[in-house]
C-alpha cells in the first residue's frame, strides 16, 4: 500500500482530476492525471467499479496491485500530480505482473508523469 501522503482524501480531490485531467487508455485500464502546483508530493487512486466484480475481494485485490505497482515506481515520478487509475476489466486478476507493470508504466511515460 502506498504511504498516506500519497493517497486522496475526500471525493472533491477525485472530482477535480476528473474536472481539469488529461486521460491516457489502456486494454485494461486508463489513468487521469491532473498537475497539481500546490502539492510537493504526487497523490494516486485507484477506482474499481462495482460492474467490474460485484466480489469486494476481487475489487480490492485489483487494486492493492495497483498500489503496488505506483510504490514500487513512486521515485521516478517527477512532478507533483493527481493520479487516478480506473479500471476496465477484471482481467486484471489474471494478468502477470510484469505485464501488467509495464501497461501501468507505459501510460505514466505517455502522460510524461515519469
């Protein structure tokens, strides 16, 4: 799990990235980021609906990898931005890690957020 400076506190701040965000889409996933002067450090979450997996189990497996995966990379990311990542599929149990780092990774190069 990543610290909790970097974690969203309260639906505004998820509101905002969804206001003034630019997308990037994946197979599996898309990830928002919206550049925020006012913070020193990146802040990320990760949404995972309901139609994906009616199991809390699997929704919340979905996203501890994904936790994961912005943990293990949190030192090459280099400004200061709101990250949000939605899922898509629940294909994302299945998937290797690797593969499934190097989507995440391949979107937050295209965003310029690393």
């Amino acid at each position: 799990m990543i610290a909790y400076k970097h974690r969203f506190h309260g639906h505004n701040s998820l509101r905002f990235v969804y206001a003034h965000g630019k997308t990037y889409r994946g197979q599996l996933l898309s990830i928002r980021i919206a550049e925020n002067a006012g913070r020193i450090e990146y802040r990320c979450a990760v949404v995972v609906s309901k139609k994906i997996s009616k199991s809390a189990v699997k929704r919340n497996r979905m996203r501890r990898r994904l936790y994961e995966i912005v943990r293990k990379n949190q030192d090459t990311i280099k400004i200061p931005a709101d990250i949000v990542i939605t899922v898509f599929s629940d294909d994302i149990l299945t998937t290797d890690h690797a593969n499934l780092e190097a989507t995440v990774l391949r979107l937050l190069m295209q965003s310029r957020v690393i």
